[in-house]
C-alpha cells in the first residue's frame, strides 16, 4: 500500500471532524476546516500546496498550530505554470509533494463554463501509440488529497468558479479505482461540483467500467475509442489485446442500460490512420444501438515514436458528416493551449527532457 502524506484534503467533511476531534478539538472545529479547505479558496503555506491552517481565521491560534503540526504536510509543489493567452488555458506543472514525480493540470474557461482537467495517475502504463504521457510508463497512483489538490490549486488561480471537471489528464483513472472514486465523490459533495459536470474518461478496462456502472452515479463516462476494427485498435491502444472491440461495447451498453446514461466516444484523429471514411461508416455501424455521441479529437502533435499528423479541416469535416448522417451526435475538442503544449502528458515530458532525472525528486526548500 501507498503512504500518503498526512492531509485533510482529500477527506470529506465527516472525515475531517473524525481526526480533529482524535487531535482534541471539539468536532464543530472539523466542519470549519472542511469550509475552509473546499469551499474557501486557500493558496496553502511554505511553498507547496496543502491545508494552510494559519489562515483559517475563525479557529482559535492553538487549535491552528495542532492542526497544522498534524495535517499541514504539503500535497503538491506547484512548478511552472503556462497561460495560452489566446484563449486562456492555464496548464500547471506540479511535483508530488511527496516523492517529487510531476504531474499536470488544466484550467479550461470559456464563456459558458470553466472547467478543469485533473490527473489521476504520474505517468500511465497504457501506453498508447499517440499519447506523450504513455511513452513514460507509470510512476505511481495519486491519492484521492492529491487528485483534489489538483482542483484546489486550479481555483485558487481562477477568478471564476470551476463548473466541471474532466479527468483526462495523466493517468488511467479506472486503474486507480478506489482513490479516483473518492476524489469523484469529494469534487461533488464537497466542491460542490454536480456529479453531471464530472467526465471521466477510460481507454476501456472492461471490469472495472462493470464495477463502476454499479455506483450508480450520475458522471459521464467517456471511453477512448479511436478505431473501429480490432486490428487498428490494437495498433493505437495496447489494451485493445485484453479487451477486444465486441467485450468493450458489450460493456459500454450495459453501463448505458444500468446508469441510464449516454456515454461519450472519444475518436483521436489521426491522418490516414483512422480518419478514412471507410472508418466513420465502420465507426457508425460500431455505435449503432449504443446510446453515444461521439467526442472527436484532432490529434495534437506529441513526441511519439510515431510520427502521427493532424488530418485538415476538410477531412475532419468528411468524418464528422459520415457519423452524423448515421444519426450520430458529434462533438469536435477544440484546440486549447495550443501554444502552451497543453496535449496530455506534453508539459511533463518536455520537463524531464530539460531536467535531468536525478534533480527530479524534490525541489528547492521543501520536504
Ligand atoms: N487514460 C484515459 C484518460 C487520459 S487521456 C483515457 O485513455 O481515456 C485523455 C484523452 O486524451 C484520451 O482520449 C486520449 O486518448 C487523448 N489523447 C492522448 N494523447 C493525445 C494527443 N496527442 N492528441 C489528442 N488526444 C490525445
């Protein structure tokens, strides 16, 4: 098992007044801390991101110092941050507080929303073709204080209120069930987050997208499609060996059957890989019966072994038609943070390729 650093954050409120009253203090000291930790925005203490228990005026100084000799362990150092100043996409690098690995986060705002795209895991073991997270392998599973963390450390750098949150950023979340669960139900009940403007996205472990359909919540659950043929898919995203096209979908319709929710397709596109027409109509005839819109995402030129390209808008244009002439809903990713290397995984790599590993760990005056 991992050992985590000692936080709150990460714990819900019930929690929280569990290990306040263990330190001695009255159980109603808790439910301030849980105020101040999720629902009052607090930039955290000492360089890293955690509970910074000295700024939670309303609690008297002794029962701050306790808490904070406790609980004050920082869980994340936030690193460099980037701001597409085009349309304000702000990517964070941030260190585990414990142990250094680095991770990344988005801050996403348009008109209408502000949402964030949170990690779930440093580094990932799935591996797919196109994806610069895959080419480093996994470091470890985040906590659920270091998933919610992530979000924490987003506000505190948004003037708006976040309103959704996408968990698409390192990571297989399904892979780290327990702690992404905990994280999903702390952002909703907590963060005050709807469980509707919560998306998590899966590259498809058939079973535990079984075990996930028995909780029963409201989430959308995106999966990582990107072909429609066995033989393609194996080549994009390696998991497709252990769990083949007709077992995924077989799942994907009964998790739609049992959460009376339509679930979202995510399709990267790749030029004259997966993006003919051929594929579209093989795509459709995929979906057919499955309560899907599909999420089609231009890919976004990493450092891949591969040398994958964008297809151009035309043949974007000829894919999404296919699908929608097929009754299908599309939606199309817009580009984000184009300038600020925002594609998942992109920012980490390009880090650990100008930091050599071994001043990776821990940085300057923290731990
Ligand atoms: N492991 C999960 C979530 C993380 S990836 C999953 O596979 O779904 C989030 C989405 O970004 C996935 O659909 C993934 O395939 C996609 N993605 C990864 N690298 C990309 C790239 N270079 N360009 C476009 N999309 C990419």
């Amino acid at each position: 098992m991992q050992e985590y650093p000692q936080t709150l954050i990460g714990r819900t409120t019930a929690e929280v007044r569990e290990a306040v009253t263990a330190a001695g203090l009255p159980a109603y000291r808790g439910s301030q801390v849980g105020e101040w930790l999720y629902r009052r925005t607090l930039p955290g203490e000492g360089g890293g991101f955690g509970a910074d228990f000295a700024a939670m005026t309303d609690l008297p100084q002794t029962a701050r110092a306790e808490l904070a000799a406790r609980f004050g362990a920082p869980v994340l150092i936030p690193g460099e941050q980037r701001t597409d100043r085009r349309d304000e996409t702000v990517k964070i690098l941030a260190r585990l507080a414990d142990g250094g690995h680095p991770i990344e986060c988005v801050l996403l705002p348009d008109e209408r929303r502000v949402s964030v795209c949170l990690s779930t895991q440093a580094g990932c073991p799935m591996a797919c073709a196109f994806c610069a997270t895959g080419t480093q392998g996994l470091t470890r599973n985040l906590s659920a204080a270091e998933i919610v963390a992530q979000f924490l450390l987003l506000q505190s750098r948004s003037a708006r209120r976040i309103s959704h949150v996408v968990l698409m950023g390192m990571g297989e979340p399904l892979l780290n069930y327990e702690n992404t669960l905990k994280a999903i139900r702390i952002l909703s009940a907590e963060c005050g987050i709807a469980m509707r403007h919560i998306t998590l996205s899966t590259v498809g472990i058939v079973p535990q997208m079984d075990r996930l359909a028995q909780e029963n919540l409201q989430i959308t659950l995106a999966v990582s499609l990107h072909a429609p043929t066995d033989e393609l898919r194996r080549r994009l995203v390696p998991v497709a060996k252990t769990y083949p096209l007709d077992r995924l979908m077989d799942t994907c319709r009964r998790y739609a059957a049992h959460t009376h929710r339509r679930l979202t397709f995510e399709y990267v596109l790749l030029r004259e890989v997966n993006d003919r027409p051929e594929e579209a109509r093989e795509l459709a005839a995929l979906l057919r019966g499955v309560p899907a819109a599909v999420n089609l995402i231009p890919y976004n030129p990493t450092a891949v072994a591969e040398p994958f390209q964008r297809p151009g808008p035309e043949r974007i244009a000829a894919f999404r038609k296919i699908l929608e002439q097929a009754g299908l809903t599309v939606t199309q990713r817009k580009e984000r943070g184009r300038q600020i290397a925002a594609a998942c995984g992109q920012l980490v790599t390009e880090a650990t390729r100008r930091t050599p590993k071994k001043t990776l760990p821990v940085l300057a005056g923290v731990a």
